[in-house]
C-alpha cells in the first residue's frame, strides 16, 4: 500500500518480482542532488549510494537514477541507508542530450504520467521554444500540456494563447497566473492520486511558484525575475519528486537554458504532423520540399497555409535528431570495436598462458 502511494504500479511489480525473491526492496527516487541520491519506500526515506558494480555497468548518464525512478535497492536500517543495485525499466522519461559535445542521454524526470510545458506570457514567450519542448515531451511517453504562465503581465493572453494551440495538436493548452492565484484549478484535473507530473521550462518561468500554489503554501523558494529580457536565475538546483495533499506527486526541475534534442524522430513527427501529413500530397514521393515541382510544403508556405518559421523550426530540429542518431550510431560502434577488442585481448592472452 505504501508503494502505491508513490505510484507503484502492475508495470513495475513484473519487473521487480525476480529482484524481491533475493531480497531487495523497491524504492523511489524522490530528490536528486548530482551523485547524492535519496529514495523512499513510502514509510521512510533513505540516503542512497551506488553500488560499484551499477557503476561499473553503466554505459552513460541515461543508466543512472533519477528523480522518479524505481529502483531496486537493500536497505541497511542500521546505517540508515539503501545501496541501489539497478533501476527498473521506466514507463516514460523526459530527456535531453548533455551540454557539450559528447553524445549522451540527461534524463530530466522518470515514470511521469504528464508533462507540464511552462513558458511565460512575458518576454519569454516563444513559439518556437515551444514546439522544441513539445518534441521531447512527446518523446518522453507522457502527455504534455503547455501552461502559458504569467497572464496578469499579459495584455494579449488569449491570442498567444491561440497562437500556442495552432502549433500544438492535439496538446492541452492552460492560461494561468500563479503569482495571482488565477487558473490554478485547470492543473487540478490533471494531478490526480497515484499519478506523477512534472514541470519542465526555462529558467523564470514560475514554475516554483506554481508548484506551491499547488501545494497550497510556499515549500520552494522564488527569486524575482529581471524585467529586462524576462530572464530567471536558477531557483531549484536539483530534482525532486514532492508529495501533493490529494496524493499526487509533482516532480520540480531546475530551469534549462538549453535544451538539445535526444531520441528518435517519433516525438518530432507527433508535433509537426500537419508537415508530415502536408509531404503526404507532394507529387513525388521523395520529395525534398524545395523547388520540386508539385511540392505540397511549398506550396503551403506560399499559400500562408504553413508558416514558413514553423517550416524552419521543423527543419532545424530534423537536423538536430538526425546528428544526434549518427552520433549514437558512431558511439555504439566504438563500444563494440571496444569490446571485442578487450575479447582478443583476452583470448590471446589465455593462448600466451596456455604456452607457458
């Protein structure tokens, strides 16, 4: 019952049944701070390390926990302490790439049921910041819903609002003011007992203020934002998965300046299907969308049916998933070159002492 109430569910119980017949238990991970981990299992929570076999296994940061994990883990009461062993499979994960170059997977928020896309209707607002988020949250398997915040600042709310739901299809889109208490009851309906939300924006947006609108008493700290450009400084430093007062849980995340695609391109089609569906009447079926006669995209960027910013946006994120995959591809590879590089060594290693 405990770990009901922390989302427990008949998907993670198949994968853990193998783990509780050696013992282990089934925690959570409800905050993260970089390698400091603390989880719970509903009753108590607990510090926790990584064992050095985890560790050691691991290929890249996607492996390791993250806030709203389950993990498999034995707890040492004595020490007041767990050592986590594995994590179990995740239902959803909300991912982007890492700063830098190395092509790796930054898991944001784990085994979330809805994804909340906030942006400010002040001079953060941006379309096409919008529809980047939308590509991963649709990537993630959870259900986004953008939350344009910040409307007592915002003389045009409404128009931004429909602006939002013509790049958003098929996406829940809610108008609040969290400062004002106003719409706050929209988010309601999503956050229900059992289930797990997440707020994923830049840095300013008021996504701390909402969550302790939410919680009905300030639990997370607000820094003001500067006017000038509508910019934040970092409020949350670190994940963490909070429990609600009608027995959901809201996952709380720093704000990100920059937001590198990760995944495939299912969640880029889901959020651009009226390109996708647009190519489906081009003339030609390989159809490269620039001066092919019969191009139905062009078409519709001259006939203002597509707005041609939206064509670049869709364009410049297309490039974006396809670097990220030949990188994954080249990465893969070298691992493979690695390993059976290490097995020849091995082998003729054996062979050298089979000689002597």
């Amino acid at each position: 019952m405990q770990l009901t109430g922390l989302g427990w569910s008949p998907f993670f119980e198949s994968s853990f049944e193998k783990h509780r017949l050696q013992g282990y238990s089934a925690l959570r991970i409800v905050r993260v701070n970089r390698a400091n981990y603390i989880a719970s299992n509903g009753v108590s929570d607990f510090p926790c390390e990584i064992t050095g076999k985890f560790s050691f296994q691991s290929e890249g940061k996607g492996d390791f926990p993250t806030a709203g994990d389950w993990v498999v883990a034995s707890e040492i009461p004595k020490e007041q302490k767990a050592m986590i062993h594995a994590v179990l499979p995740r239902k959803s994960a909300f991912s982007r790439k890492v700063a830098g170059q190395k092509a790796d997977e930054q898991i944001i928020a784990a085994n979330i049921d809805t994804v909340f896309i906030v942006t400010g209707l002040d001079q953060n607002f941006s379309l096409r910041r919008i529809e980047r988020y939308l590509s991963l949250a649709w990537e993630s398997g959870a259900t986004p819903v953008v939350v344009l915040n910040k409307s007592d600042l915002c003389q045009d709310a409404e128009e931004k609002k429909a602006a939002v739901e013509s790049i958003a299809h098929g996406v829940d889109v809610c108008t609040l003011s969290a400062k004002c208490q106003s719409g706050m009851d929209l988010l309601k309906n999503y956050i229900k007992s059992g289930t797990t939300v997440a707020f994923i924006g830049s840095s300013g947006v008021g996504k701390s203020t909402i969550i302790n609108a939410v919680l009905g008493f300030d639990r997370l700290a607000v820094n003001e934002v500067s006017e000038l450009g509508s910019r934040g400084r970092h409020t949350t430093t670190f994940r963490e998965l909070i429990l609600l007062p009608n027995g959901g849980m809201v996952i709380d995340t720093p704000g990100m300046r920059e937001l590198q695609v990760w995944g495939d391109e299912t969640g880029l089609e889901h959020t651009f299907s009226d390109i996708e569906q647009l190519s489906t009447r081009c003339r030609f079926k390989d159809c490269a969308h620039e001066t092919e006669p019969g191009c139905a995209v062009q078409a519709g960027i001259q006939n203002g049916a597509l707005d041609a910013k939206r064509w670049e946006s869709y364009l410049k994120l297309k490039k974006e998933f396809a670097y990220i995959a030949d990188r994954q591809t080249m990465k893969a590879s070298a691992i493979e070159k690695a390993r059976w590089k290490n097995i020849s060594k091995y082998a003729k290693q054996l062979k050298k002492d089979a000689n002597n």
